[in-house]
C-alpha cells in the first residue's frame, strides 16, 4: 500500500476563474473561466474539492502562452468546420476541351502575399468567408483558354480566331488589378492548352525563347502543345521554345507575325 507524504497534497486553495477547466480527455478545447471554488493538489496536478476525495474532478490548466495556445483548441465550432486552403491542380472536363476554356480558380493569403491554385469548392468557401481562416485569404476566378492557334489569326486586318497566348496574357493582365502577383505564379501562357498543330510559322524575335531566355528568330512549328524549332516537324531532334511570359498583347495589338501574316506573300519575300 502506497503511503500518502504530506508534501504530496496542498490544500486550502481557491480560484476565481481563468485559471483551470475541468479536465476533458476527448474534448481538449479551452474554455474561459470554466471552473471557479476550491482546488487541491495531488501528486502534481489540480483537482476540483476543498479535499481529496473519490470521484474528484481533474482540472487543466489554461494555457495564455502564445507560442503554446493554440487558435483551433480555443474555438473547435470553426476548427473542424476549417478542413485548410491547400495547393489544388485543375480538373480539365471534356466540356472544358470543346469550348476552348476552362475556369481556375487562385487564392491568396493576405498575411505573406503567397498565391496558390485552389478547386472550385475552396473558392466558393473563401469567398463566402465561411469560416474567420478564411478572411485570411483573397480569391481570384481566371478564364483560360486552352485550345485554337498560339497567336491570333489574322485576315483583312482583323482577328478571326483568337490566339491562346495573347488571350491568356490578356486574362493575366485584368486579372492583376484583382490580385496583383498573379503574373509572377503563371509565368506559361500555354500552361494546360492544347494548341493547334501547326507548321512553316515564323517568329522575328518578340515571341518566343530557347529554354535558357535567349530570343529566337526564325521558323517554328507547333507539335504536341508546344512550339518547336523548324519550319516542320521531323524526326530529327530538335528544340522546344517557350512563349515570352512577360509579353502583355492589348486587344487591338499586333504580334509581328500576325502583321506578316496579313502582308502578301509578294510583299513580304521582297522585304526579306
């Protein structure tokens, strides 16, 4: 039998509140202010009662440490409501494909300037503040387009199919009043597109790069979703190029080649 030390038990001790709550092994939540009237100590830990006796509450003490008391142990109504705003890739549906477009959706978090791709169902969530995490964040809703030639197609000086590249860069420059830092995360226009396989186009230097930055000048091809050096495809290896992501084309604005592709064929050799 186990002998009771005297200085294993302090008496005569009482609590206006704020300091303890009685013990709960499954809920772990702090309450304010929960337990007031007498305590003891046993063996260490608090005890609700003047004295010990059998069937004596436990009590927890209340943690004001910041680096310690944690915001979901002091609300769990919004704790478990919260399941966290996390990277999420888009799903492309078979619908997205035949209309040429699909939605993304992007939020950022207010406290570090961090932007992240997010599905539909947290953006909804954020948006309607659902929960007070989620006033922490800022949302964006972005028209990509996804299929049709790179670069707008031009006849008689007007558009008659829009390209991917300047649609999507257009997007990103609207889309910048709304969430700025937007083009830094989206740095490929022809991310996720599936672009019109396409030979013989040429580039005079202020559409495309190699991989390492430098300009490319010349002709190029589109084969499976990307641009790639040569007028045709082959079997030959050759080079993928990336569009120029810093490169914002107004509605009304140009590229140099869809100005060739307006200018006749007889004009055009004589200027080469």
């Amino acid at each position: 039998m186990k002998i009771k030390r005297q200085n294993e038990i302090q008496l005569g001790l009482y609590t206006r509140g704020g300091l303890f709550q009685v013990s709960n092994k499954i809920d772990k939540t702090q309450q304010l202010n929960t337990y007031v009237g007498p305590y003891y100590f046993k063996n260490g830990s608090a005890f609700a009662g003047e004295t010990p006796r059998a069937g004596d509450k436990k009590l927890q003490r209340i943690i004001r440490d910041k680096n310690v008391f944690v915001y979901n142990k002091l609300n769990s109504k919004y704790a478990k409501k919260f399941n966290g705003v996390v990277d999420s890739s888009p799903i492309i549906t078979e619908k997205d494909e035949d209309s040429g477009f699909f939605i993304r959706y992007f939020a950022k978090q207010l406290s570090n300037q961090v932007i992240f791709e997010i599905d539909k169902q947290t953006y909804k969530e954020v948006k309607k503040q659902k929960t007070p995490h989620h006033k922490l964040y800022s949302v964006l809703e972005l028209e990509w387009k996804i299929s049709g030639p790179i670069f707008n197609k031009i006849y008689a000086g007007a558009i008659i199919e829009p390209g991917i590249i300047p649609t999507n860069n257009n997007s990103l420059s609207q889309a910048m009043d709304t969430m700025p830092g937007i083009e830094n995360y989206i740095i490929d226009s022809l991310e996720y597109a599936n672009p019109t396989e396409q030979s013989a186009l040429y580039s005079p230097g202020d559409q495309l790069t190699y991989d390492n930055g430098d300009e490319y000048i010349g002709y190029y091809h589109i084969h499976e979703n990307r641009p790639m050096v040569g007028r045709y495809h082959t079997n030959k290896p050759h080079k993928y190029l990336l569009p120029l992501s810093q490169t914002i084309f107004g509605s009304m604005e140009k590229t140099e080649e869809e100005k060739i592709l307006q200018t006749s064929a007889k004009i055009y050799n004589s200027l080469q």
